[in-house]
C-alpha cells in the first residue's frame, strides 16, 4: 500500500504546563511531548513546541501564522481555567488555526454527559440506563448496583471506589457529595459490572476503527474496584495503576470484534468526532454498553490508543503524522492533501 500522507506538514505542538504541578508531573508532560515532538520529526515535519502556562493562548500564537502551521492540539486546558478544553479549540478557531481533533463545539458537547447519553439512546446506541439528579433524594432510581459521575467532568474526575453504589442510602449520599463538591448535578447510571474495551478510531469522511484494548481487572474482586478511575489512569504506583492490564489486541471471537467495532463506529459517527477518537465499552451478558466517549483522548506512548496503532502497523511518530494529516485536509494551504488518500 502507498503511504500517501505528507511528511513534511509543519507542525505547532500545543500543550498545556500547569505552574502548580510538581517538579515531577511537569517533567512527564514534558517527556511526553518531547517523545511525540521527536517522533514527528524522525518523519521529517517540522515542529515547535508550544507550551501554555496560563490563560492568555492568543498572545502566545500571535508570532505564528495560521497559514505556516498546523496545530497539534494536545492542550487539555487553559493553566488555571477549569473545563476550558473546549475554549482552546474556540481560541484556535478565532485565529483562524487548522488544528487537529475536534471542533470547540463537539468538546464541549462531549463534557455534557447526560447530553451525549441523550444522542446515545436517540441513534439506538447501547448505553446504561440513567437518570440525572440535582437534589440528593433519589426515590425514583431502583437499579444496584448503580455509579454516581458528575455530569460535567472528564478524565474520569470524580470518579471514585465511594462511585458504585449498592443501596438507596449510598446513592443518595454520593449525590449529595457530587452535589456539594463539583458543584454539578449528578449522572446515575447502572453500573455495568463486565469486561471494559477503549476502542480508538481515526479519519473523517472514512472512519477506521483500530484494534479494541481490554481493561483487564484481573485479580480485582470487588466490583468497586473494577473501575479505570483517575489514579488507575494517571498515579503510577497506585494500587489500581499496578494491577489493571492494558491487553491489546482484545481478546474476543468474530462475532463480537465485529458488534464492537460496528458500535463504536457508530458512536464516533453519531457524537461528530474529528480526526480520532476513544469509545468506551462494558460488555455483559451479550451486550456492549457505551460507558463514554472522548473525543482529543489522550495519545502519550502508554495509552490505549498508541498501542492500538501500533498493533494496526503505524510506529508512534506515525500516528502522529497521520492525525496531522488528517487536520491538513482543512488547512487553507495545506488541504491539498486528498481526503481519500487519507483514509489508506
């Protein structure tokens, strides 16, 4: 197969650097970026690095032109602005930047969780049944063991062993916690107690699904334990951390690889994901459960989606280089990249 992407795209690396975090976590992101900075330009593109460290973004760009550069979008929010992920896309639209992932509206869309689950049941897409709660009582919900979210947050803040709930009086008692600390209403959902896949997906006007990645909880008995919280995702050291087992590819018969790659496509599709993105399953009793869905999922080298790639034969640097050709389709110089070469 012809490689039909173009190597030589300049690139604006964007991320986030946030002043309050330690000496430690301000070296791995920056490790981070220096990894897929160098892998970019193994491949020859051209790149900057572009590090926010506060809310002021425009002036950061202003020495750069829209029409040199393509953005990598990596910047998960304004340093200090909390849930301003989307504001960083609005920000590059008004400058008029092409830049990879999705659009401001699809992120903000995305942190509405009871409004995607709404799209959801509307495309006839399996997901938990829910309900949303702005007051602690909760005499309407019959179904244990059930998780409490904010309907709000991302990157599964909040989320908690305290989260799955058994009884009428620990669901109301989180509510009332999510209530009083997010300061959000609280998304109910019925905890799907099975074996959980990422599937990660990439392209616009063809969309391919890459291979699953499988959670494995191996070892974890207790059901409240069998979540991909915050430590699980982002505290090396961390019990969960330690013992949940990132299997890629997922183990499953041909059948259910085609159910789940079919769902996720369709999700993709029916949340207007841009360039890539990540579904989130539960799988039980025959069924797969859409638990979430992230469009700009994280992509450092020891995620899901990067193993995913590789499986599929893109090294890292090639990933990179193909969602930054994929932004290139609609970069006012640049988009004489051919969409349909893209999707090879």
């Amino acid at each position: 197969m012809v490689d039909h992407r173009r190597r030589d795209l300049p690139v604006l690396l964007l991320h986030n650097v946030n002043p309050r975090w330690t000496s430690a976590e301000i070296a791995e992101a920056d490790e981070d970026v220096g990894t897929l900075g160098g892998a970019l330009r193994s491949l020859g593109h051209p790149v900057d690095l572009v590090a926010v460290e506060d809310g002021r973004l425009a002036g950061r760009l202003a020495s750069y032109e829209p029409r040199e550069h393509i953005v990598f979008n990596w910047c998960e929010e304004l340093p200090g602005i909390p849930h301003s992920e989307p504001e960083v896309a609005a920000i590059l639209e008004r400058l008029g930047f092409a830049f990879t992932g999705s659009s401001s509206r699809v992120l903000s869309f995305s942190h509405d969780k009871p409004g995607v689950k709404r799209v959801l049941d509307a495309a006839h897409i399996s997901t938990p049944p829910w309900a949303v709660f702005r007051k602690p009582s909760a005499r309407s919900w019959t179904i244990f063991p059930a998780i409490v979210k904010a309907a709000h947050e991302h990157c599964s803040i909040g989320i908690s062993a305290d989260s799955v709930v058994a009884s009428r009086s620990e669901l109301e008692a989180r509510i009332a916690y999510i209530l009083k600390e997010h300061k959000q209403p609280a998304l109910v959902e019925e905890f799907i107690d099975g074996r959980e896949f990422h599937v990660s997906a990439w392209g616009n006007g063809t969309v391919t699904v890459l291979p699953a990645a499988e959670m494995d909880y191996v070892g974890l008995t207790d059901i409240r334990d069998r979540l991909f919280t915050y430590d699980a995702k982002y505290l090396p050291g961390s019990r969960l951390y330690e013992t949940i087992e990132l299997r890629v590819p997922a183990e499953l018969d041909r059948r259910a690889r085609a159910q789940l790659e079919r769902i996720a496509h369709s999700t993709y599709r029916a949340t207007a994901c841009r360039d890539y993105g990540r579904i989130d399953l539960r799988y039980r009793d025959g069924v797969f459960y859409v638990i979430d869905v992230n469009p700009n999922p994280d992509i450092n080298p020891k995620t899901s989606m990067s193993y995913a790639a590789l499986e599929a034969g893109y090294s890292y640097g090639e990933m990179g280089s193909r969602i930054v050709n994929l932004a290139a389709a609609r970069h006012p110089v640049y988009r004489a990249v051919q969409g349909n070469a893209l999707a090879a």
